[in-house]
C-alpha cells in the first residue's frame, strides 16, 4: 500500500497578505522536504483569517482565483512536484467567500470550493444604522 502524506499547515500568519505569501510558500517547501504529498493551508491563509465588520476593508483583502497570490501557490505545487491546497478571501459579489483551490502536483487546479460566510452582521449593521 502506498502512503499518501498530508502536511496540515497551522502556523500563525503574518500581518500582511505579502508577509502570508511569503510564508506560506516557506511551509510548502519544509512540508515537502519532510516527505508531504499535499500541504493544506488554514482557513483564509491569505487574510489569517482576519474578520472586518468594515464591508470596504472585507472587500479589499478579497483575491481573485488568478490573483498574484493563488498563482503564487500553484506555481510552488508545480515547483515542488506537490499538490497545494491554498485558502483564501476570495472576491465575489455580493460578498466575498471563503474558498480553497486544489492544485495537483504539476500545478493543475483540480478543485475549488467556496463556502458561504455568513456576513449577516454586516448587514444588520447596516439595517439598524438606517
């Protein structure tokens, strides 16, 4: 039976998406030097997960799927002849979401998936502010 290694990635991020960048393709690079076929990154690596209830700010730490950022990752799976799972922000209207990309070991997307944030904070701000 052949083995299949995930490294899940729990790290804590930085305070920018570049410094997340940065780091995040450090981690992929120890992941697969200790052996890992795919490195799974925390929820929303590109923001560390940070929540706003500013709507304007939610929107600018969104990334698109061919942002810099997401490239960034599937070029390191084609790099490192290792499969990425890269989480992100990502822009979408009305909102934007929470989204993984799967990228295989030749850096092929094979999978996304985004689930719904629920935001309704942000809008019943809004609803009692009126």
């Amino acid at each position: 039976m052949q083995v299949f290694r995930v490294a899940l990635l729990q790290m804590t991020a930085g305070s920018s998406q570049e410094e997340n960048q940065r780091k995040g393709l450090d981690w992929c690079r120890r992941a697969k030097a200790m052996g890992a076929d795919l490195a799974l990154f925390p929820e929303m690596w590109n923001t560390g997960y940070a929540m706003t209830e500013d709507e304007q700010a939610l929107r600018q730490n969104a990334v698109g799927r061919d942002s810099g950022f997401v490239r960034a990752f599937q070029e390191a799976a084609k790099e490192l002849d290792m499969a990425v799972a890269i989480t992100y922000l990502e822009r979408y209207e009305p909102l934007p979401r929470n989204t993984v990309t799967l990228f295989d070991r030749f850096g092929k997307p094979v999978l996304t998936y985004a689930k719904a944030v629920s935001y309704t904070h942000l809008r019943a701000h809004e609803t009692s502010a009126h």
